[in-house]
C-alpha cells in the first residue's frame, strides 16, 4: 500500500506539474496578447468584480469536494445530493446579484458595472454543474483527466478571449471569455466523471456534511474578503487603471504560485486522507512535501520577481510598466504562500476546520486593519505590508499544524533553509551579474539562463536528495 500510494502521489505530482505547466503556458501567450490588445481600464472593470465572483462560487461549493473527500464510502446519493443542493444555491446567489447589480456599479462609481456584473455572474450557475463530478475527479485523484480538463477550457476559452479582443470587444471580450471557461471546463468534467444526476433527491447526505462544510464556506469566504479586499479598496480609491495594473501584477503572481500550488493541490488532501490513521507516515509524507514545495517555489517566484522589469516591457509593453515593481513584491509573499496551503490542507484532512476557520479569520481581520492603517501612504506600502504579514502568518499555520504530526519547528527549517539559501544566493548573483546590460532582451535572456543553470548546479552538488529522485522520476516517465 505504501508503494502504491507514493506512485500515485508522484502521477499526481507529475500531471499535476505538467497540467499546471501547460495551463500556464497557455496563459502566459493569451496573456500577452490580451494585454496587448486591451487596455489597463478594461482589466480593471473586470477586476472589481472579482470580489463578488469568488463569493458567490464558495457558497455554490460549500465545502463539499473537501467533504466527499473526507469520507470513507462515498455513494451516487451522496454525489446527487450535492449536485442539487449546488445547483439550487447558484440559482439563488444569481437572482440576488443580478438585482443587486446596481447597487456594484454604485459602489464603484461605475455605471457600466450593472451590465457588465449581470452577464459574468451567470458563470456562477454554469459552474455548479459540475461540482459533484470534481469531487469524483479530485477523490479518486484522476489527476491525468484534470489536466485534460484544464487544457480544453484554457485553449478554448484564450482562443475566443484573443478573437473577441482583436475586433474590439473590450472588457465584453474578457467577459465572454470567463463564461466560456468555465462552460468549458463544466461540460469536460462531466465527461470525464461519467455521472449524471437523478430525481428523486435525497438532501440526508448533504445535512450530514454540513456541520464541517459550513465552516469551510465561512472560511473560503473569509479568505476571498482577504484576497479582494486589496482590489476593493483600490477600487474606492484609484481609478480602473490603477486597479488594471494590480490585476495584471496579481495575475501573474498568481499563475506562477499556482503552478506548484496546482501541483500540490491535487494531491495534499487525497495523501493526507489515506494515512491519517499513521501519525509518522503522515508526518514523513507531509515533510516531502515541504522540501518539494521549497525546491521549485523559492526559484519560481524570486526568478519572477528578479525578471518583472523586463518581463512586463518586452511582453505586454510600457503601458503596463507601473505594474512591474507590484509584480516583484506580489512575488516574494508568493513564495511562501504555497507552504501555508500545504499547512490548511493537512488541518483540514484532519477534521479541524474550526481551526482553519478562526485562524483565516483572524488573518483577514490583521491584514484589514493594515490596509485601512496603510492607504494613505500609497499602493506600494500598502502591498509591502500585506506581503509581509501573510509571509509572518505561514509561522501560525505552522503552530496549528504542528500539533497534528508532531512537527517540530527546526525540522522545517532544515526542510526550507538550504533552497531559500540556495535561491537567494542566485538570485543576487544574477542581479549583480547583469546590473550593467542595458538591452532588456539580453539581460532577460541572461537572468533567466543563469539563474536555471546555477540553480540546478547548485542543488546537483548539494546533494539534494528531493532533486535527485525529481530526476529520477523526470527520466523514468521519458524513457517509459
């Protein structure tokens, strides 16, 4: 069994790895020629939507893919009765925000809101489709079928985002864009679970998991409010330019997290579920995740930051210049998102949503107050602060988790230290080494080429045994 489920963590890390690779690729050229073709304005009136889209879609969830996974036998009327009870609620949450449009645009100062808000908030029905059947993906860890997934919406949805935006669709064009995608990825999954719902329905399943689910709802809550609140309030107090470029420099920052946060999401609480019963297993599992997470997240997103100036001239233009230096700050908290990620997933497989709740809570009430303290002091302070709190609150998700497996404090820092040390130190160089090339191609080029090399050379002469079976496993999947 111990065989079985680390080949099936290492399938799930690798099209994980590949799936998010490829989506990001796949975003990193729509991207570009979005942002080409669009201006800083039409982002940011999407942009101050955000809020309310990722509102409406943890309530539509509630929790229930995390819940089904938990269970130990799961059966058709358990998936029905989520698939009805998500689909009747997304109803509902579109009926509310589509009356409550106006009051949006208002809030913004934004009269072309209204219509705008009414047309991407039918996303929210179209999504809940498909919820019961990535439960049955995520739980049965299909993760081969996620990544086709993935790539069907991402392609399809980037191909008519690009046409929509050529022939001056504007923000419409993103609009459609987003309703596409999630069609897309709704009607592929669906495919793939090989399910569909049936009358009559049976909500007995759906009480049961309530008392945890209804906490995971509050809490994902709570995290959006946190995650917005930055776009809300720049909403309030800049212009839809001002909010385009943090939407454009959160959005990077967010693909590239999410290329290791995907990899590991598919596979964290599915690992944790099957050895909760084995206290130093668990503890084993989730410390090579750790060292995995430091292994490719240090280099990722200090490389991103090192490179932004260049990075955002060449492949988007000057116009989006002024997102750069919030690109390279965005990056650091990036950083060590993922390890507070790995730290929620292991709390909740354990059952202690609870904890998950009031410790989300509580971040979302310090990073406020920090906004609100740091406004008048412009976006630059307001976001350095807001990194470095959420960077100091991965030490909380560490006390809370450490009670589970009996994780001691020195154990992780002998998991991070040598890639944060390794990563840093090549990053400098690569600074230093190209602090006098003008040409940004070149010195795009050279950042980017130094950087892998030494990195790689670095890890190889270290000794590092995480890299070393990565390489292993990379060649094994070549040559099979």
């Amino acid at each position: 069994m111990a065989e079985t489920l680390k080949e099936k963590t290492a399938k799930g890390l690798f099209w994980g790895g590949l799936s998010n690779g490829v989506q990001q690729m796949l975003n990193l050229v729509f991207g570009i020629f979005l942002a080409r073709l669009l201006s800083t304005e039409d982002y940011g009136l999407v942009g101050m939507l955000n809020i309310f889209t990722y509102i409406a879609v943890s309530l539509q969830e509630g929790g229930f893919i995390t819940a089904l996974n938990r269970k130990q036998k799961v059966s058709h009327k358990d998936y029905n009765a989520v698939f009805w009870t998500s689909t009747l609620t997304s109803l509902m949450i579109y009926v509310i925000l589509f009356f409550s449009a106006p009051l949006i645009a208002d809030f913004y100062n934004e009269p072309r809101l209204t219509a705008l808000a009414r047309f991407i908030f039918l996303g929210f029905f179209i999504t809940s489709l498909g919820i019961a059947s990535r439960a049955q993906l995520f739980r049965n860890m299909m993760v081969r079928q996620t990544a086709i997934v993935a790539f069907v919406s991402q392609f399809g949805s980037g191909v008519v985002g690009i046409t929509l935006a050529y022939f001056g669709f504007a923000y419409w064009g993103i609009a459609i864009q987003t309703l596409v995608y999630v069609s897309l990825f709704s009607g592929v999954t669906i495919y793939f679970a090989h399910w569909h719902p049936t009358l009559p329905v049976d909500f007995k399943p759906v009480k049961e998991m309530l008392g945890f689910s209804s906490k995971l709802i509050i809490t994902n809550i709570v995290n959006v409010l946190n995650t917005n609140a930055f776009t809300v309030i720049l909403g309030r107090l800049y212009t839809p330019h001002v909010v385009g470029n943090y939407s454009q420099a959160n959005k990077w920052n967010y693909m590239s997290g999410t290329l290791i946060g995907g990899m590991l999401g598919g596979v964290a609480q599915p690992v944790f579920a099957r050895t909760d019963s084995d206290k130093e297993r668990q503890k084993r599992v989730f410390r090579k995740l750790v060292r995995f997470t430091a292994l490719v997240s240090f280099p990722a997103l200090f490389g991103l930051a090192l490179v932004a100036k260049e990075f955002i001239v060449i492949m988007l233009t000057e116009k989006w210049l002024e997102s750069a230096v919030m690109l390279q700050i965005l990056c650091i908290g990036g950083a060590f998102s993922n390890f507070s990620g790995l730290f929620v997933n292991l709390i909740v497989t354990r059952g202690h949503s609870t904890t998950h709740l009031w410790v989300t809570v509580a971040s979302c009430i310090v990073q406020l107050a920090a906004l609100i303290l740091t406004a008048p002091y412009g976006i630059y302070t307001m976001l350095t602060v807001n990194v470095a709190i959420s960077i100091l609150w991965t030490l909380v998700w560490f006390y809370f988790g450490r009670k589970e497996i009996d994780l001691r404090f020195m154990e992780v820092v002998k998991d991070v230290t040598p890639y944060l040390a390794i990563a840093t130190f090549v990053i400098v160089a690569a600074h230093l080494l190209t602090v006098g090339i003008t040409n940004l191609y070149f010195c795009f080029a050279v950042k980017v080429v130094f950087v892998a090399a030494a990195y790689c050379l670095l890890l190889w002469l270290s000794g590092s045994a995480i890299f070393r079976e990565l390489l292993v496993f990379l060649r094994h999947r070549t040559l099979s």
